[in-house]
C-alpha cells in the first residue's frame, strides 16, 4: 500500500500539500515573518542575479552591498521623513490652537457646536475608546517592526550562506522521505515562480501609483515631493491598503499647507489613485502576467483577500495555481521548466 500510494502521483502529492497547509496554519502566528522573509529573500536572489550578468562579482560581495544599501534608504526615509512628519503635526496643532485662541466671528459658530457637542454626548467613553483603538494599532505596529527586522536578519543569513544553504537542503533529496521532499520541491518552484511574477506586479504597480500620486501631489501644491516620493513608493509595495495608509500622513500635510480644501485634494486623489490600483491594475498587471482572464484574476483577489487579509492579494494567485496543478489544468503560463514533473 505504502508503494502504490509513492506511485500515485496526484494522491501523493495531494497529501504533501495539506501537510504544508496544516503547519502552515499551526504556525499561522508567525505567518507575517515568514512571507517577509520569503520576500525579501526572493528579492535579494533575483537582484543579486540580475546584477551579476552585468558584473561578475561574488555573491558575497553584492548581497552585503545590497543590504548596506538598503539599510541606508530605510535609514533616510525614516529619519528624514519622521522628522517631516513631526513637524507637520505641530504645526497642525499650532494651526488649530490659534483658531481656537483668535476667534473670527465666522468661527464662532464652529466653536460654539464643538462646545454644544462635547456637553451633550458622553465623549469620554469615546475617548477611552479611541485611546485603546490607539494603543491597539500601535501594538500591531510593533508587532509588524519586529516582523520586518527578524525577516531582514534572516532573508541576509539565508543570502550571506546561499551556497551551503542550497547544498545542505537538497540534501534531503536524497533521504528515505526524498519522495515527500521532491514534491515539496515541485510545489515550492511553482509557488517561488508564481510569486514571483506578483510581486513584479506589485512593483510595476508601486512604480505608476507613486508617479501619479507625485503628480497630483505638485499640481495641488506640495512641497519636498522627492521625500513623499519615496513614503509613497514604499506604501504602495503593500497590495492596496498602502494607498489608504499614505492618506493620515498626507492629509495632516495638506491642512497644513492649505487647509481643508486642500484635504479634499488630496482624499479625491487618493480615492481615485485606490480605485485605479484595486479595480483596474491589480488584475490588469496579474491577468497580463499570468496568462490569466481578467475575471478570474479579479475574483481570487477578492475571495483571498475576504479570507486571508492583506496577504492574500499577494498568495491569493500563487495559491490557485495550485490547484490548478492539482487538478492538472493545462494553462501555457505554468508550463516552464521549473514546474515539470
């Protein structure tokens, strides 16, 4: 029995795929550190390759670069950025303390129904409730910190020992178990594969939300457009929700540079910038990329984003063509060379 389920490729199969489901689901709480590691682990291979059929340096030598680079932009965007930030809010707040402080008598009538609402509605339970709102998000906040450093750390172990690492997993190959390890093998060329070709999406996605953005950012008047630039871009590396997070850091800047007209400005472009990236390129750019119809692509980032949040615009597609090898559809995309039995 043991050798006729070896030989039955599709039940084998099958059996390695909901093993990897069920720990995947029993370390689901690790799930964020994973797929950054993942990501950033693939982004570093295919950069260190692209840049050594240029230049024939040592993989050594271009990963430690690589991460040094890198480092340093996260560096600059934080630093520079943050203190950007900061200084924005301040003059936020200073902006509405002089309006509270020097009354028009066309503000009088605003003040006088702020007043009018704080007396009459129980706004220190909301208070509260904003409050632990707040605290929430700033846990999450940490907790996702913490994911990115471990993720980074580990994605520059993996490429610092990307040759010994290499030998000492295929070394697996060729245990008692190699047939169970050989099917992980095929599952997880497919997987990196597909993956990858989402997050060449994602990219190509970033690249063109950040160029209309900046756009429409000077049109309506901003300044230090090459620092926002760069806030942008990297917001937008996160499927759709990174246009929605650039919205409270972009709003404070446009109250304080023009007031509420200029808010409305800007939640129009940003509506509108969502709406493109959700609706038009996400399964423009996928469908395009995958061999895909439009319609399918568009009802699997649905579906895996009901399902698996955030995460699941980005595994949503990888996770289909799964199945779909399962069941043994032939689609011309998925013929490649890393996916043959």
């Amino acid at each position: 029995m043991y050798q006729k389920f070896i030989e039955n490729t599709t039940l084998r199969r099958l059996t390695v795929l909901v093993s990897v489901i069920i720990v995947l689901f029993c370390v689901r709480e690790f799930m964020t550190t994973i797929l950054l590691t993942f990501i950033f682990t693939l982004l570093a291979v295919k950069s260190v390759d692209l840049i050594q059929r240029w230049l024939k340096l040592p993989t050594f030598l271009l990963t430690m670069l690589l991460y040094f680079i890198a480092v340093f932009v996260v560096y600059l965007l934080v630093t520079k950025y943050a203190n950007f930030l900061i200084n924005q809010v301040i003059h936020t707040y200073n902006t509405l303390f002089d309006f509270y402080q020097n009354q028009s008598k066309e503000a009088e009538g605003v003040v006088k129904y702020v007043a009018n609402y704080l007396e009459t509605h129980n706004w220190q339970d909301k208070l509260e409730s904003g409050a632990s709102i707040v605290f929430t998000q700033l846990q999450n906040a940490g907790r996702l910190t913490i994911a990115f450093i471990m993720s980074f750390l580990l994605s520059f172990f993996f490429m610092v020992e990307k040759k010994k690492t290499v030998r000492f997993s295929g070394s697996f190959l060729t245990s008692h178990f190699a047939w169970y390890f050989k099917d992980l093998a095929y599952f997880g060329s497919i997987f990196i594969e597909t993956f990858g070709v989402v997050i060449e999406v994602q990219i190509l996605i970033a690249v063109v939300n950040t160029i209309v953005t900046t756009i429409g950012l000077g049109i309506i008047g901003f300044s230090q457009l090459p620092t926002l630039a760069i806030m942008i871009f990297f917001l937008s590396l996160i499927p759709v929700a990174g246009v929605i997070f650039s919205c409270v850091p972009l709003t404070l800047i446009a109250y304080s540079t023009g007031g509420i007209q200029t808010v409305i400005y800007v939640l129009v472009l940003i509506i509108v910038v969502h709406c493109v990236e959700a609706y038009v390129l996400n399964p423009q750019f996928m469908s395009s990329r995958t061999n895909l119809p439009i319609f399918f692509t568009f009802v699997i980032l649905l579906i895996s984003e009901h399902f698996l949040g955030l995460w699941g615009l980005l595994v949503g597609i990888p996770i289909f063509n799964f199945f779909l090898e399962i069941l043994n559809v032939q689609v011309p995309s998925f013929k490649k060379k890393t996916a043959q039995k």
